[in-house]
C-alpha cells in the first residue's frame, strides 16, 4: 500500500491521509490496544486536538512511518463510532 491508498478519517473527507494519528483510550484498554485514525492536512489537527481533549494519549506521525501492525486491515480507514468525529 501506498500513502496515497489512504483517506482521511474524518467523516465527509475523501482527500488522501497525510497523518496517522495512534491512539486509546486507557479507561477500557491497556497500552497494547491502539487505534489508528488517518487525517489529511487539513484535518490532522482537528482530530489531534478531539482525541486529546477527552484525555486519551494520541500520537501523530506521517503515514509513510506508520507501522505494518497499525495498518488498518485492508488499507483504508480503520472504523469509528458514528458521530463522533465531525
């Protein structure tokens, strides 16, 4: 897969992921369940900032330096809750 196989996670948004954003959320899930959402430029820091607000540890790297293990199946966006993101 290539970075350019990757869409932004925020809902509507169907330009190509610039950013991986890995993240949990530590009051169900240890340090070895992460989640990963993609983000465009214009998004990645709307997304940082919502993750960040509710207290969940979020790290934002290039897509190009996201880890195979963190790849969300099949490319593409990983699921998210609906609503939760706008």
């Amino acid at each position: 897969m290539t970075a350019s196989d990757f869409v932004c996670s925020a809902r509507g948004c169907r330009k190509s992921a610039e950013y991986a954003l890995v993240w949990r959320n530590p009051r169900i899930h240890d340090a070895s369940r992460r989640k990963v959402w993609l983000a465009c430029e214009e998004h990645g820091g709307h997304l940082h900032e919502y993750l960040a607000s509710r207290g969940f540890p979020v790290d934002a790297m290039p897509i190009d330096e996201l880890d195979d293990s963190l790849t969300p199946p099949g490319g593409g966006n990983p699921p998210s809750p609906a609503g939760e993101v706008t």
